[in-house]
C-alpha cells in the first residue's frame, strides 16, 4: 500500500513540475536581487552620501588631547643645553583647531561627492539595462530552442499516426516494403532529432538560470517573453547612455572651480588650554591656555595653475570628442535595428504564407495514403519541406525577437 501511495505522490508531483512555467519576469527579478554588481554599486552609492557627512564634519572645530614630558639630564655637566630642553618638562593639553572655509568652496565641495554619486547611479541604471538584455537575450534563446522541441514533437506525433496507417497498408500490399522501410527511416531520425532538440534546450535553460543565479536543474517551460518593439524615439540628450558625458561635462567645471579656490588664502584658528610646565616654575600656576591664527597665501607655484587648467581644457575636449563619436554611432545603431526589424517582419509574413502551403500539402498527402495514391517519396519531402519552413519560422521570429530586445536596450 506504502508503494502505491509513492507512485501516485510521484506522479502528481512529476504533472505538477511540468504544468509550471516561467516568465521572463521571474528571471529578471531574481536577476536584480541576486547581482553582486548591482548590490555593490548600491553600495558605493551609499558610501558617496557618507563622504559628504564625512566632509561636513571635517570643517567642525577639531579637539585633540595631548600630553608630553621631556627629561634631559645634565650630568657632571655633560648633556644638552639646558636654555635649550628646559631639563625637563610635561604638557597636558586640550587643543581646538578649525579651518575657516566659505559657503561657496563648500558647496562646491559637496557638488564634487554628489557628482560622484550620480555617476553611480547611472551606473547601476546601465548595469541593471546591461544584465536586462543579457537575461532577456538567453531567455528568447532559451524559449525558441523549447519551440523547436515542441515543434520536433509535433512531427513525431504526426510521423507516427502515419506510420501505423502506412504499416497496414503495406501488410494489405497497398504499399511496399521499401516504401514503410523508407518512412520507418524518417521516422527514426525524427525521433532522434526530439532527443537532440531536448538536450539543447536543457542547455539554454541551464545557462538562463547560470545567469540569473538560480541554482536549479530542473527543467520548465518557459512562456513567451512577450517583449514588444519600443515605440518611443529617446533623444540622445535625456538618454542614460549620453549621461556619462554630461556628468564628465559637470564634473570638470567642478574641478575648475575647486581649483580656483585651492588658490585663494586660507585662515586656520587655533586654541588649546590645559598644564604645561618645566618644573623651574611653581608647578601649580602653569595651568593656563593659548590662542592663536594661521593664514596662508599662495604667491608664485611655478606655474602649476596654468598646467593644471590645460589638462582639464585637454579632457573637455577628449569627453567632445567621444560624446561626437558615440552620438554618431547610437543613431546608427538604432536605424540599423530599426530597418533589420522591417526586413525581419516582411520576411516573417512570407514564410508564414509558405507554411500555409506546405501544411494544406500534407493534409492533401494524407488523404492520397489512405488510398493508396500517393507516393512516400513525396510524402517525406512534403513532410521535409514542412520542417525547413517550420524552422526557418522559429529562426527568424528568435531573431526579430533579439533585435526588439537589442533596440530596446538602447531606447532607455
């Protein structure tokens, strides 16, 4: 009883796992949430707003605690000078010190870590369109190798409904022996072609989950990917891929103005309070405190300021030139998509009316069978012309799909 009740658990759980499907959805979800790329890139993005408490807070009053002692003995009169070391001496101190900055130098500070921040999240939009296409380009290839299994199937099922009508009519000696022999020979190598179209889509359904990073070995089908031509044209201005150069372009007016600031004077104020003292003194009056200013003015660097405005006129014009350079091949790419997308439709419809042939000529064919008109030479090559049309379909409608998904890559 015990066994029974584990074939029929097996059973149902076997019905079960090949009535599920997935979606090309699913995968790139589980895709997001399992990229280290992306989870690092988040990451940084939130280590560039930290920069910018860090920085905030490196311009707030510093204290540091200090403590010295000094002991230099003179000994039979040898030793250092003592107007020099004191002999000896001890400090403990509490000092303040603070870099007087202006609003403008700090906002531009602060400009500098929010570009920073920007650029990676532009980062992680091209890195979640980058694993998009590819999840979505194995996935296409993943469903078209399961259609040709389908469509193999199919054929076989066909192939072998023929066969047992072929083999009666062959032992009633309507057809010969050579012919069914000849049919049984299609037959096999159809069947074999089930057996190799079952373990490519094993393989592309492997590698689907590979980059996904699902650790599954099961086989599912998958649903259409459903994936649609984008209609809308992206001006390459507002274009996450023209971004980069126009943060390059923000950044290095940053850096101009960051170094224009590094040139004008800076104030720093410092005080500190606590005991000090060389012992020559009544040790408990030498508590007391100080305070004090520092400014520093640049005069003369040697020139440094013109070299430095010169290299960053010299990557302005190396950004112009790659923006130029990719705007030219962004349009391209897209109006190539575009026309390959046009010519894969018309060629979609042709063979879609050539199907429409090849399938009315094996309805006919098998009618011809069952009376015995008909040759089995002409049947296999109705049936092979079936096949070359059939999977010159699912060819071409993978590679319309591949180039909706490459055209939607760009158009974001």
């Amino acid at each position: 009883m015990k066994w029974l009740f584990g074939i029929i658990l097996c059973t149902l759980t076997y019905s079960v796992s090949l009535a599920q499907t997935y979606s090309l959805d699913h995968y790139l979800e589980i895709a997001k949430t399992t990229s280290p790329l992306l989870k690092d890139l988040k990451n940084q993005s939130a280590l560039s707003q930290l920069d910018s408490l860090r920085l905030r807070a490196s311009y707030k009053p510093q204290v540091n605690g200090n403590s010295g002692g000094l002991f230099a003995p003179v000994i039979n009169g040898f030793g250092y000078s003592g107007a020099i070391t004191n002999v000896q001496t001890f400090n403990a101190l509490l000092a303040v010190n603070k870099t007087l900055v202006g609003k403008q130098y700090l906002n531009t500070q602060f400009a500098s870590i929010g570009l920073v921040r920007d650029s990676i999240t532009n980062t992680v939009k091209l890195s979640e369109q980058d694993l998009k296409r590819t999840i979505t380009a194995q996935y296409i290839t993943a469903y078209g190798s399961l259609q040709q299994l389908n469509f193999s199937k199919e054929i076989v099922g066909l192939l072998t409904k023929e066969e047992e009508l072929l083999k009666q009519l062959t032992r009633t000696n309507v057809y010969k022996q050579s012919d069914y022999l000849t049919f049984l020979v299609t037959l096999k190598q159809q069947q074999l072609l089930v057996l190799q179209a079952r373990l490519q889509y094993k393989n592309d359904y492997t590698t689907l989950n590979y980059l996904a990073g699902v650790a599954d070995t099961s086989m599912i089908d998958l649903t259409d990917p459903g994936i649609q031509k984008s209609i809308k044209n992206i001006d390459p201005v507002s274009s996450i891929f023209f971004t980069k150069y126009k943060l390059d372009s923000l950044r290095l007016t940053n850096n101009r103005k960051l170094l224009d600031y590094s040139y004008r004077p800076k104030a720093n104020i410092f005080a500190d309070g606590g005991y000090n003292t060389d012992f020559n003194y009544p040790a408990y009056k030498n508590f007391g405190t100080s305070f004090g200013f520092m400014i520093t003015v640049p005069i003369f660097d040697g020139g440094q300021r013109k070299l430095q405005y010169r290299m960053l006129t010299l990557e302005e014009d190396t950004r112009q030139y790659y923006k130029s350079f990719f705007n030219i091949q962004y349009r391209q790419q897209i109006a190539q998509l575009n026309q390959q997308i046009i010519e894969n439709e018309n060629l979609l419809q042709q063979i879609n009316d050539q199907l429409k042939y090849t399938e009315s000529l094996i309805k006919v064919d098998t009618k011809l069978l069952q009376t015995g008109d008909l040759k089995i030479a002409d049947l296999i090559l109705a049936i092979n012309n079936y096949l070359a049309v059939k999977n010159l379909l699912t060819q071409t409608t993978i590679s319309r799909l591949l180039l909706i998904n490459q055209l939607n890559y760009w158009n974001k």
